[in-house]
C-alpha cells in the first residue's frame, strides 16, 4: 500500500467534541456512522493530540465512525500508573461504545497510544485492535532501568524547554527522518498545543520502563501491527507480538510512503493511507 503524505496542519485545532466528567477522557468525533457499522476509537501518540488521526480519518474507505480520545488529560489523574491509564481509557471506550453499543469496536492506537490499547484489550475485548508503531512488550530489567532514566532527563526538557522548542530536538531523533525529510517537523512542532505540564507527569509516570506486564492481545478477535519500513526497531517489535497473540492471526504491515522518502515512525503523518487501509482491514466483516 502507498500513501500520498500532505503538509501537517499548523493552525491551531478544535477542541475536543466531547467534554465529560473527569472520570472519562475526552473525545473528538472525526467521522459519523449508522448503528451498526464498526465503531473506530483511535489513541494519539506522545505529545499528540486527537486531530493527529484526521489525515488518516480522511482516507478511510469503511463505512465507520471514527472517534478520536485526548490523552493529556491523563495527567489529572490522582494515581498514574499504567493499569490506572488503561482503565481510563477502557472507561471511555465504554463511554463512547454505549452511543452505538451493536456497532463492532476498532480499537486503534498509535506509539504511546498503543501501548494503552493494548493494556485496554483485556478489559475492552475489541473485535479489532490495530497497533501502529507501537512497542507494547515489557523491556528487560537494565533496559527498563536506562529508559525511567531516559524518560526522567526528557521530561526535565520539556518541563525547561516548552513543548514546541522540545519537538524541534524530539524529531531529530532518526526514528523520526521520514518526518524530516519530507519537511514536516517543523510544522508538526509548530502545532503542539497540548499542555506541558500534563505531558511531563504523562512522561514520567507512564515510562514503558514501568511497564512490567505483556498485555494479553488475544483478547482481541483481529489484530494488526503496521510499523514504517525504515523504523526497523518497530517492524521487530511486530514480530515479537505473534507470541502474545497465543497461536492467534496477526496481520504485520510494512508500511512504505510509496514517495521514495524513507518512512519511519510517524505514520500518521508520513503514510496515513497505510493505515486507513489497515483500519480498512480491521473493519471487514
């Protein structure tokens, strides 16, 4: 599959769609659906917001709704920890799912976010679950070590920096050279208006060096795992996830831009075809 990658919005977003009580996350609505056809409900990455699915939200050719969740306000919850994150979010899911509850649920989730559906699977059930350059296994136990000491230098960064000034040394890591050569990053940086104070706690305390746990993802009936041809850490990490689907089908994805540009972690951005028609897939009968 091939995608046609379009500049990134600067200007400034919409607020969620769905302002709720702190007890759920709130949510944008990006695509509307009849009752009973599949019901996305898709998680952004770090620093992200929930208009980081509209370009793919726009190439989707299933007949679906799709909704979009906000996860900086995560951040507001009295015990972060994974297992607290993921209940919130499956706490949402739910909430959204009643609007429609004979609608089949595609659980979506991007880098961060994917690692939050797959710790929501268990709880959620999913007929579907696409993971899209998400790394979910737990690391070993000096790596998990380095990556809280990581994840604690960079949320001192961003706490110093700011957020736009933090995403401008944030893409220059390689794993996001797909997004540079394309002259993208720096208008993805300059759309950041997520709040940096929630993203520092969110840093912090969702670590992947605290994860502990491999989530169950035979929980969900379909699974799927789409990483960037040229982000070869995440295309390995699709690998690896066949052993915690427990003898279960799942569909890997090497997904190539098609424009002769490496393609790396930034998938929303840099191959949003791609994943519609991974989503595509997830949402067939």
């Amino acid at each position: 599959m091939r995608a046609r990658t379009e500049d990134f919005p600067a200007r400034a977003a919409a607020q969620p769609t769905h302002h709720v009580d702190r007890s759920l996350l709130p949510w944008s609505d990006l695509r509307v659906a009849s009752d009973d056809a599949p019901c996305i409900v898709a998680l952004h990455g770090s620093f992200g917001e929930p208009r980081d699915w509209k370009l793919v939200a726009a190439r989707l050719g299933a007949q679906a709704s799709f909704h979009a969740v906000a996860l900086a306000p995560l951040a507001q919850c009295p015990v972060l920890d994974m297992p607290h994150a993921a209940a919130m979010v499956a706490r949402t899911v739910q909430a959204i799912r009643a609007q429609r509850p004979r609608a089949p649920l595609v659980l979506a989730g991007y880098s961060f976010g994917g690692r939050l559906a797959a710790a929501a699977t268990a709880v959620l059930v999913p007929d579907a679950l696409v993971l899209v350059s998400a790394r979910v296994h737990p690391l070993p136990p000096m790596q998990a070590i380095e990556r809280q000491q990581t994840d604690a230098a960079l949320a001192a960064a961003l706490a110093r920096d700011g957020m736009q000034a933090f995403m401008r040394s944030w893409h220059e890591r390689p794993m996001f050279a797909g997004l540079v050569v394309r002259g993208l990053a720096g208008s993805v940086a300059a759309s950041r208006i997520a709040s940096t104070p929630s993203w520092v706690r969110i840093l912090r305390e969702l670590s992947p060096g605290k994860s502990l746990a491999a989530p169950d993802l035979s929980r969900a009936a379909r699974c799927a795992f789409v990483a960037g041809r040229d982000d070869t850490a995440y295309v390995d990490e699709g690998e690896r996830l066949r052993a915690l689907r427990r003898g279960r089908h799942l569909q890997l994805t090497v997904a190539d831009a098609g424009d002769g540009h490496p393609t790396t972690h930034a998938l929303l951005v840099e191959a949003p075809a791609v994943v519609a028609g991974v989503l595509d897939y997830a949402c067939a009968p």
